[in-house]
C-alpha cells in the first residue's frame, strides 16, 4: 500500500509539471546584464532632474588596495538650470566603524535626459586610510527610480599626495532621494 502510495503521488507531480508546462516558451531569462542594459538605455519620460535642491546618497564603494567601505554623501543643487552641485561625502569601512574618509564636492551634470544623469565631480579631502589629502575626479550616471529616489554608479581616480601615485580607479554604487 505505501509502494503505491508513493508512486500515486509520483504520477500526480509528474502530471503537475506537464500541465504548467504546456504552452510555454523555451526563450531563456534575462541576464542581470540584459537587465542592467535595458535599465540604462531606456528613458521614463515621467521623471525629471529638474527643480532639485538637495540629494542625499549612501551606497558601496570599492577601493583598490584598501577594499570595500560604504558610503553617505550629500549634495546641493544651484545655479541657474540646477546643474552644479556641493556637497561632502563621508566614508566609513563597516557597520559601526568610525569615518575614515572626508572629502568636499563640486560638479556638475554634464547629460540631463529626462531621468538620466551623466555628472562630473570634483572631490578633496582627507584620507585616514592612506594617511593622506586625496582629489579625486569622478563621473557618475544617475538614474530616477521614482519620482524622489535614483540609483547610481560611478568611478573615480584618487589622486593621494603621500606615496605612490595610483593608478586603480575607485568604483561606486549607491542609491539615494532628492528634494
């Protein structure tokens, strides 16, 4: 009796697959790439950078030779067209870490396109980890989630007055709002 029960419930998944399968596709899933792809190359018309004073991040940022530390920074919009910003990031290595890494912004927004954002920064600053001033030149793509949050990735080259010049960029990804 339990042979058969147990070949019942066998046939009864078996049939279950069958029937679910039936009328599908083989067209494969999409690759987080595809994804990423279709993320940045397509535009919500909906969503502006426009009118924007003030945008607040935090997100991941991967340095080479020190590693991975996370991030929170802050920017205000000005001029004429809002398209120059200020604003200071603060880094830190982990959660509950103290912050080892200050540096004042300036950019601007080279690229709006309805939710998209192509931005050039200029960082200075201190660095504990390198015991040492930094500039670091970024550019950034930014891109509305909604209407008040966006998601961006960026990279920068350090430039350290102590040591060795550094030759590895410094790559960002971070979500944020805006006001």
């Amino acid at each position: 009796m339990k042979k058969l029960l147990i070949l019942a419930a066998y046939a009864a998944i078996a049939t279950t697959f069958a029937l679910s399968a039936k009328g599908q596709t083989n067209a494969p899933a999409p690759s987080f790439f595809t994804t990423g792809e279709k993320y940045f190359t397509e535009f919500n018309t909906n969503y502006t950078w426009q009118g924007i004073s003030i945008s607040v991040a935090t997100g991941y940022k991967q340095i080479t030779g020190v590693g991975a530390s996370s991030t929170i920074d802050g920017a205000y919009q000005f001029g004429a067209t809002q398209r120059w910003n200020a604003g200071l990031e603060l880094q830190f290595s982990g959660v509950g870490s103290a912050f080892n890494s200050y540096e004042a912004q300036v950019g601007y927004e080279l690229i709006q396109h309805y939710d998209a954002v192509l931005e050039f920064d200029l960082r200075g600053g201190w660095d504990d980890t390198h015991s040492s001033a930094v500039i670091e030149p970024a550019v950034f793509i930014k891109k509305k989630l909604t209407e008040n949050t966006y998601a961006e990735i960026g990279a920068s080259l350090p430039v350290f007055f102590k040591g060795a010049f550094n030759q590895d960029p410094t790559l960002f990804v971070e979500s944020g709002f805006t006001y």
